[in-house]
C-alpha cells in the first residue's frame, strides 16, 4: 500500500515539473524596450526601460515599444530609467 502511495507521489511531482517547464519554454520573451505610463492613460509618458529591467517587476502601467518608438520617446523628453539606462543601450549616450 504504501509503495502505492509513494509511487503515486513520485508520478504526481514528475508531472508537475513536466507542466512547469513546459509553462517555462512557452512563455513569451521579455520585450526589448518597454515605455512606463501615468494612471491617467498611455499617452502620458513616465520613463523608458530595457525589457529587462528590474523595476518591471514593480510598475504595473508598462507597455512593450520597438527600438524606434523608444528612442522616439527618449528623444521627445521621456525620461530614461536610472536603473537600466537605455539611453545608453539605444547609443543616445556615451
């Protein structure tokens, strides 16, 4: 009874970590650049980021831009993220 029991748990645990690395393989890579927005709607811009950058943990009004609408918006006077610095990534800056 207890092999039984045991076996099915083994079962169970391979199952779920088949199902989590196949969540892992499907999951969409980050975008390259993200813009940060205000509450009152996406045109009212914040900052622009990596897609890779940390505080897009945190911020929850992100939305994913090409190479070309980031350098727009940094161009335009969006802010740059002090964290990720794509101004430097883009080649805006040295």
């Amino acid at each position: 009874m207890w092999v039984g029991l045991i076996d099915q748990a083994i079962a169970d645990l391979k199952r779920r970590e088949a199902e989590r690395e196949e969540g892992q393989r499907r999951r969409p890579p980050p975008p390259e650049w993200t813009i940060e927005h205000a509450l009152g709607g996406p045109h009212l811009l914040i900052a622009v980021h990596t897609g890779d950058c940390w505080l897009l943990h945190h911020a929850k009004r992100m939305r994913a831009v090409d190479r070309d609408t980031a350098r727009q918006a940094l161009a335009d006077g969006v802010e740059a993220c002090g964290f990720c610095r794509p101004d430097t990534a883009l080649g805006m800056i040295d």
